[in-house]
C-alpha cells in the first residue's frame, strides 16, 4: 500500500503514514467510551443523597 500523500510504502495495517502523518483511512469509532466509563464507575460509587 502506498500513502495518498507523499506515496510513500506503507504497512497495510497502519492508520497513519509513518512518513507523513496523514490519516490513511478513516476512523470509525466502535463505542462510547465515556458513558462506559461513566457506568462503570457509577457502579461503584452509586449517586445518591
């Protein structure tokens, strides 16, 4: 694979071009990590009066 900036090789399991740094594909997010992580630690310091 080369890199669509500067065509240079570049690892087809690599995200950004180590030459470069431009983005080689686009990142798609698998979850929400911030309301996990809100839940899990609501689950262990419950919110209450």
């Amino acid at each position: 694979m080369f890199c669509k900036n500067c065509g240079m090789p570049v690892d087809a399991q690599k995200d950004i071009c180590p030459h470069c740094g431009t983005r080689l594909r686009e990142f798609h997010p698998t979850g929400d990590a911030s309301s996990t992580g809100f839940a899990v630690l609501c689950f262990f310091f419950p919110l209450s009066d």
